[in-house]
C-alpha cells in the first residue's frame, strides 16, 4: 500500500468538506524489502547476492496417518556464514590480551539437566512402552537392510538432508521418531543416539510445522533431549517458552533454559543472553555479562573467517507489504538474468564473464558455489585484460581455491592488475611482500601498496594497514592509526577488522575503554557466524508453504538478538492479525500483542519502520489500549529518522489536534518535511493539504 491510501481522509474531506477521520492503510508497515549483505571480497570488493539454491523435494511420512501430507523441507545451506576471506590479511592480529575485567572463557561447564517440566497432556502422543518402542525400531532397521541404530540415524538424516539431489523430510522425521521412541532400551538404543534422534525430530518437526499440535510434539522430544543434558535441546525449549509459539510463554522458565544450554555450548543460547544482558530484555541490562555470551561466539567466528577459503553469502531480507515472500522467489536461479548473462558471456561480454564468476565463486542468485566455473570466467575475463579479474586469478592461485596454489601464477596477476591500477591487486601485492611469498619479505614495499589500495577503498588494504600499525610489523606502533584503518575497514563490513575494533574498545588500545561499545562490535561479529545461514532456511520455507514454519525459524534467530530476525516475526504475526487468521493457536489480540513485542524490540536496535508500526500500534489500539500520546512519541523518532510516512501522520494528528494540540503551522510544515524525503508523496500531500485548507477556513468561518 501507498500512501495515497492513509491519506483518503484528505480526498473525503475535499469532497465532501466534512471532518473525517484518519484513515490508516490496515497493516502498512512502509518496510523496505531488500537484501541487506555486508559481504566483502577477498579483493575488497562488495557483492551482493542471493543464499544458493537447493531443491526441495516432498515425501509423506508412510507410518503416520496424520502425516499423509505433502511438505516440502526448507533449504539446509552449507554452514558457511557472513565473513571477509581475508586472504591478505596479516598475521597476529589483535584481540589475543584479556584483563581481568574484560576477559571471558569459552569453556563452559558440563552439561547439566534442563529443568523438570511435566509434560502437556495435549502433546502429540509417543511409545511409552519400552518393548513396543523397541520393536518398532528393529522394523525400521530390517525394513531399511540397515543392521544398527547408528546406522540408521545416518540414514534419516542422509534423507533430511537430500538423497541423490531430494529431500524426504517426512520419511526422515519416521525414522528419527522411532530411534527417539526406543530411548529407555539404552543397552540396545545408546543414548547418544537416541538423544541426537529426539533432538533432530524436534527440530525437523518445527522446520515443516503447520499445527500448535506438531510443535507440542517437538517440545516433548527436546524435553527428552534435554533431560540428559543436550545443550540445543535446552535452547530450543527456551525459545519455546520465550516466543508462545505453540506453547505457553514462561519467561523465567526460559532463561533457565537458556542459561543451561549456554553453560553447555549452544551458541544459539549464548546469543540469547548477551542480547538480553547489552539491551536489558527481560533481565537487568549488564554489559560485563553480555560480554561474557558474546566474546567466545565471536571468537569462533573470526577463528573459521580465516579457516575458510571462498566465501558464501548469508542473505537478510526483511520482509514487507509490498514483498511478503521476500522479494521473489527465494533460492531459484533469476532464470532469464541468468540466461542472458550466459549467453552475453559466451559472446564474450566481460561484464557479464564478471558478473557470473562472482555469483559462482560465492555462491549467490540461486546459483550453487562453483569455484571451478568461476576460475573459468575469470580466466576469460583476463583474457580480454580487464583488471578485476587479473586481481580474482592472483587471488584464487594465491589460495589455492580451485587451482592448485602457485605463488608464481598469483603474483603474476597481482602485477598485471596492479599495473592498471586495481586495488584489489595492489592489495594483493602488498600481502605478498608482507609474507615473502613468491618474493623476498619486503615490509616497505607492502605498506606502499597496502596504502594506495586503501586511498583506492579497498577493506582489506585498510584492514591490513591496522594490522601492521597494530603489531608494529615493518611500522612503528601505532594504535590510533591502527583504529583509524580498521575502523575504515568495518565501515564496509570486514569481520576482523569489526572483532578487533570490539577489542580495542574492550581494552582501552587507541581509545578509552568502553564496554558497551566493545559488546556491539562483538555483537555484530556474532552474528556472522555459520548459524546466521538459518534466516535464508526460514525464507525458502515461507516460499514453501504457510508461515507457522518460517515463523519458528525466524523467531530462534529473533531470540538471539537478530534485528532482521525480529522484524519478520513481527511482520507475519502482524500479518495474521490484520487478515484475522489463526497462527499456531494465536488469534486477534493475542498475536497483536506478540507482534508488538517484537516490534518493540526491532525498533530498540534501530529499525525505523517498527517504530513506525508501533506508532499505529498505539494509534489503532492493537494488542494495545489506544494511546494517542504514545503513537506521537513512536511517530517522532521515527520522523528524525527521516521517514516520511511518520512526519505525514504526524501532520495530520497536528492537523486535527490527536494527540497533540492543534496547530496547522506545525502540520503544514510536517506536510512539507514529507515532501521533501519522499518525492512520490506529492500528490497524497497536496490532497492533504487541500483538507488543511478546508479545515482553516471553517475554523475561521465557526470561531
């Protein structure tokens, strides 16, 4: 919806010169949908691009009646997270000191049992009895030629995950639900087993979800899970109790929850409370223990950003009015913008050769990770001597990413493209004087052309210079340099440079010391991690089907502070609200008041447009008792943020006093603010202003 829609008051007015009442579009959130990537190049190139493709195929579950249903099982990507290669980075980067105050531990205690919880009467029934349990499971074993239990978890998850290139998500979930069935028979059945089965069929049960009865399952197998310690099993549930989501919501049952699986490892956990601990949600707001969840997550994600060759794309998109499923369809090839550029490509178009090397070598617009075939249109690129590439082949030979690792070949290219005076060779370059790499150790020469590539913009030249300023590496030591070049390089989303930002605010190092500063730094590298991959599941199974499924998906993600994560939970409980559908149990206010929440929260970290929806919240009365002062108070921050929907609801309440006293200079001027920010508010603000117009003269006319 436009915002010709909210403003129909204005037209009704002019037409008929009466007072009316605001009319506000039902349940426009006025979001900007979009991919939302800070993915740097190796070479410092930004790339955008989708999460890749994978088919997802549908299978009935033969054991269960009640499951003779198609479902189609969200995409399971590979874990590689949101993350700069760094391929020219340098060695003993920063962030290795502690100090007692700031210091935290990865290593957390054994895991211990999750809390007793009596298990709802209404679940979706199991075996109880051990032999009947047991038996079925021998079945399943004899029916699949397979000889062991072990054996047969393989077998469920080969299937989960896609056998041959389909996935059988409901004959997985049979085969879990028996090795889980059979846990009590641990001479038989090892617990380990049977405790993964039960995890994983919860799991599986919340990805295809359609009924609060298929979640009340998936918390009785995590129940199971937990009893024995499973960390994730413990996180699960938290996010159960934490969201309502086919549950009751118990708050303090949750953090319990959390706190255990945390103490056990789960980093989903560990998010979750350094989320509550930096913002305060639902718990006091303490800096020293957000940092203690947030520091060893962080940790592991820097640790596997330089493990990793290549890199892919973890894909945000946050979802709108305009674009529910996200802006077109997810993790399908833009089939005729891939064709063409094929075809342009063959043709010899470098643009094009370009193009499809980068969505193959990270794996983006529905197009699987191929690093061979990118090699490939590189190398044809170079061919026609377009710099870009001559940088990407020096790299990849560099690295040895799909060619055998040549520092000969890679500094070739480095030279050719630094010839043309491409930062990311020049960067390149300076990475292999740094290490005497294919050439004699040369720390002068690198910090030369570490410094025009920076000039040039590239992240990984500015990360580097802070690294060298930072170890004193062929520079004297220079920490407000050192702060100076990464803070360059985190502007563009590089991973390290972000993490030893988080560290030199943490210490004191180039800047004084600041907690809070030092925890969004590390917040914003934890959320890099592998597991961030979930939000482009939780997409493909919106597109696949109805949103119980994506909801649950989104909302584990929501739980561990991702804003983006958040905002869409919000927006499909919203959703169900305006078109006055059940979801998962929820109905009317119910899910308003779930959605509010999650608004609430979006808007804490930012987000202007839940501000906005917030605004109506309170204008409407949804989930809320309407309060007109409090709609103002969203609108207004919402307005410094420059959204003109907010400065046009604003001068309409001026307009006609809601909220606010009266004042038509005040409205005229919002009206005008409006204009300014959004051009395609011309018209609807002129409508406006015409019933601003009537208003002052009958005003005038009435005293």
């Amino acid at each position: 919806p436009t915002m010709v829609m909210r403003w129909r008051a204005a037209v009704v007015l002019l037409l008929t010169a009466a007072s009316v009442r605001h009319a506000h579009a039902s349940g426009s959130v006025g979001q900007h949908a979009g991919r939302e990537e800070v993915k740097i190049s190796p070479l410092g190139q930004q790339v955008e691009g989708d999460s890749r493709d994978a088919a997802t195929s549908q299978a009935v579950a033969a054991d269960d009646p009640e499951a003779m249903r198609q479902t189609k099982q969200p995409d399971h990507n590979d874990d590689q997270g949101e993350r700069s290669a760094g391929i020219l980075s340098t060695e003993g980067e920063f962030g290795t000191e502690r100090n007692g105050e700031s210091s935290s531990s990865s290593e957390y205690r054994e895991s211990v049992s999750s809390p007793d919880k009596r298990a709802d009467e209404t679940q979706a029934p199991q075996t109880s009895n051990p032999e009947v349990a047991l038996a079925e499971l021998r079945n399943q074993i004899l029916g699949s030629r397979l000889q062991t239990p072990e054996q047969l978890l393989r077998r469920a998850r080969s299937l989960r995950d896609g056998e041959n290139g389909r996935k059988k998500p409901m004959h997985a979930l049979a085969l879990l639900r028996s090795i889980a069935a059979a846990h009590a028979s641990t001479e038989q059945v090892p617990q380990t087993v049977s405790t993964s089965a039960a995890l994983e069929a919860g799991q599986l049960l919340l990805r295809t979800a359609s009924t609060a009865r298929d979640v009340r399952e998936a918390q009785q197998l995590f129940e199971q899970a937990a009893a024995v310690g499973e960390a994730e099993a413990q996180f699960h549930l938290g996010v159960l109790h934490a969201t309502g989501l086919g549950v009751e919501v118990d708050v303090p049952l949750a953090l319990t929850y959390y706190y255990f699986a945390a103490e056990g490892g789960s980093v989903g956990a560990q998010l979750a409370l350094g989320y509550r601990q930096l913002l305060g949600v639902q718990m006091p707001k303490q800096c020293p223990k957000a940092l203690m969840y947030y520091n060893p997550v962080a940790e592991k994600v820097v640790a596997g950003a330089q493990k990793v060759k290549g890199g892919g794309l973890i894909e945000k998109v946050r979802l709108s009015v305009d674009n529910p499923l996200g802006n077109g369809k997810h993790g399908a090839p833009d089939d005729e913008v891939i064709q063409y550029y094929e075809h342009s490509a063959r043709k010899g178009s470098v643009d094009a050769q370009m193009t499809l090397a980068h969505l193959h070598y990270h794996g983006a617009r529905g197009i699987p990770v191929n690093v061979q075939r990118a090699f490939e249109l590189y190398r044809d690129a170079a061919s026609t001597g377009e710099a870009a590439a001559f940088s990407h082949l020096g790299h990849m030979y560099a690295q040895g990413i799909g060619v055998e690792q040549n520092n000969a070949t890679a500094l070739e290219f480095f030279r050719k493209g630094a010839a043309k005076g491409h930062a990311g060779a020049l960067n390149g370059l300076g990475y292999m004087y740094m290490n005497g790499y294919g050439v004699a150790k040369n720390s002068k020469k690198a910090l030369e052309h570490f410094k025009t590539a920076a000039e040039k913009g590239n992240a990984e030249a500015q990360f580097n210079l802070g690294a060298m300023y930072i170890s004193g590496m062929g520079v004297k030591k220079a920490y407000d340099k050192a702060l100076h070049h990464f803070t360059l390089a985190a502007h563009q989303g590089h991973t390290i440079a972000l993490y030893n930002l988080g560290q030199m605010h943490l210490n004191g190092v180039g800047t004084a010391r600041s907690c809070p500063v030092a925890v969004q730094f590390l917040k914003a590298v934890a959320e890099r991690g592998q597991w961030g991959s979930a939000l482009s599941d939780a997409l493909q199974a919106l597109q696949d089907g109805t949103p119980a499924a994506p909801l649950h998906i989104y909302a584990t993600l929501a739980e561990g502070g991702y804003e983006v994560a958040q905002s869409n939970v919000a927006f499909l409980l919203d959703q169900s609200f305006m078109k006055n559908r059940t979801l998962l149990g929820l109905q009317g206010e119910a899910l308003a008041q779930r959605a509010q929440e999650m608004y609430r929260r979006a808007a804490q970290q930012g987000n202007v447009n839940a501000e906005l929806r917030l605004g109506d919240f309170n204008y409407y009365g949804y989930g809320v008792t309407e309060d007109l002062e409090a709609a103002v108070q969203h609108y207004r921050v919402a307005a410094e943020s420059r959204n003109a929907q907010a400065m046009f609801d604003l001068a309409y309440m001026y307009a006609h006093g809601l909220g606010l006293s009266r004042d038509f200079h005040l409205a005229k001027r919002h009206y005008d603010m409006a204009i300014e920010v959004a051009s395609e508010a011309y018209v609807p603000v002129q409508l406006a202003l015409a019933e601003l117009y009537l208003l002052q003269l009958f005003e005038d006319y009435t005293g």
